[in-house]
C-alpha cells in the first residue's frame, strides 16, 4: 500500500466532487477512513482503491440510503447485501413518490378554485354587485363522496365549521385522498338557513367532499349526483344568499323546471381561505325534482 498512489484529503474531494467536510464527516463516522498513514508525517492519506468505496457512497446516498445502511454495506461489498437494501430503498421510494403526487395533485387542486374564484371576482361588476352571476342548467355527475349527516344547526348566518373538520377527521382516518371543495347539502328546506325564527335554526344537513377511491369499508363514503340542477354562483358571505336562491328559483320556473326541495352549496373560496367575506364564492344546485340524493 505505501509504494500505491495516494491522496490528502484536499486531492481526494477534489477528484471526486465532494468537500473536505464530507470526508472528515464519513471518517468520524467511521464509514470511510483514510487507508494509509505515515508514520514519519502522522500524516494520513486516501489510497486509489478507495476511490471505488467513494464512488459507491455517492452513488447509495444519491438514491436515499442512509449512512448507517451504507456503512454496512461497505464492511461486506456483496452483491446480496446490496440487493436487499436496493429493494428496500426502491419500496420507500415509490412511498415517498406516492405522497410526493398526492402532494402536487392537492397543490393543483387549491389552486385551480383559488384561480376560479378570481375569475368570477374578476366579472363585470355589475354582476359581482348582484351577487348573481350566469345561471344555467347543468348535468351534475356523479362521484364519490365522504359525507357525514343528521340534524344541525344551519343558519347561514354562522358557519359549518365543526362539521368540516369532522368531515376532515373521517377522511384522514379512512386515508382518504379528498379533492375540491367542502360541500353542504340540504336536504330540505334550504330556505330556513335564512330565517330568524328559533324553530328554523336546525335542519337536515349533509357535510361532504369528493373523493378519489372510496373505500367500501368506510360506512361515511357514498356516491352523490347524477341528476340535473338549475345553478348559478354567489358571491359574498353566505347570510346574504337569499336573493340568489330566489332568482334561480324564478329561473327554474320560467322554465317549467320543478325543483326537489333540496340544494347543494359548493364553497369554492370560503372563510378557510380568505378573511374577506366579499370575496367568497359559492356555488348552488338546486336539483331538478325526482332527483336521487
């Protein structure tokens, strides 16, 4: 070894693309040492055969190994050992990939209503003013659902808050991946969320956001639309919805379109997302009588 090609620690990073630092780190860690020491200089030096060990360390640290599996790895240098740990490193990967697309698919899906909500901010402001914007008949499809329902407190006045983050609870229990917005679904008498009488302060209401695979198991996942709705977007706080169930109440009638009873709100930008109550947009369906919620 002492008549072998050898390196300082300086020469070593520098041919390999790693700092001093690095080096010092895997040598007190006892991961890689210098092979070779003077013992005229006490001087220690890098041999050319451990340029190999260098490379591999790279290489294993480039795909996630964690020190500890290498250094283990380099006390065998064995094809089944590095098998093993590849294996286990290639099942964490696809973990961290899944949640890493999880991640980005959540991320697009914020901000996807966020920007759908400007733009219906972004309106003619006479239209923003009215609260009223493109009423229309549309086919809502029919998708999953985690839903929690009985009967609540639901004037419009106050929000659904507790019900959503119980709604958030189920889904993270379940592991369910939800997307879009929170949804609210009365099944009838929508119009008592705006009265001021006591005994119209409760009703039956439903709390449910879409999800991507529903699972059986879960006794709070149902499937939801497939009917036709008359609908049209708020915007503005929720007490001051009145006047815009009504116009699409008298859109449906002019018509000829009957009306189950029920509506759905969807908040696309609501109190969870912006302090400004002028700036929450909603969405309402008033589904076409004969419908099944």
């Amino acid at each position: 070894m002492s008549n072998g090609k050898k390196y300082k620690i300086g020469q070593m990073a520098k041919l390999c693309n790693l700092t001093t630092k690095q080096l010092r780190h895997y040598d007190e860690d006892k991961i890689l040492s210098p092979a070779y020491k003077d013992e005229e200089t006490n001087y220690r030096y890098y041999t050319e055969e451990q340029i190999e060990e260098i490379l591999l360390i790279k290489e294993l640290r480039q795909i996630g190994l964690s020190l500890k599996s290498i250094a283990a790895l380099l006390g065998k240098r064995d094809l089944p050992s590095l098998k093993r740990e590849l294996r286990e490193s290639i099942q964490q990967a696809k973990v961290e990939l899944h949640e890493a697309q999880q991640k980005y698919e959540r991320t697009i899906d914020v901000f996807l209503r966020v920007a759908g909500a400007l733009d219906w901010l972004n309106e003619a402001p006479e239209e923003v003013e009215s609260g009223v914007a493109s009423f229309q008949l549309v086919d809502v499809p029919v998708r999953p659902v985690v839903y929690t329902r009985y009967r609540c407190y639901w004037n419009a006045k106050k929000l659904f808050i507790g019900r959503r983050a119980e709604l958030y609870k189920i889904a993270e229990e379940h592991k369910l991946a939800t997307e879009g917005p929170n949804m609210a679904l009365f099944h009838s008498d929508y119009m008592k969320q705006f009265s001021d009488d006591p005994d119209d302060s409760e009703g039956d209401l439903e709390i449910c956001m879409n999800v991507k695979e529903p699972k059986t198991r879960c006794a709070n996942c149902r499937h939801l639309g497939g009917w036709k709705a008359v609908s049209g977007i708020h915007i503005g706080h929720y007490r001051h919805m009145k006047p815009t169930y009504t116009a699409l109440e008298r859109f449906a009638e002019q018509r000829g379109l009957a009306l189950s009873g029920a509506a759905l709100e969807e908040y696309i930008a609501g109190a969870t997302m912006t302090s400004n109550e002028e700036n929450y947009v909603t969405r309402i369906y008033l589904p076409l009588a004969g419908s099944v919620l």
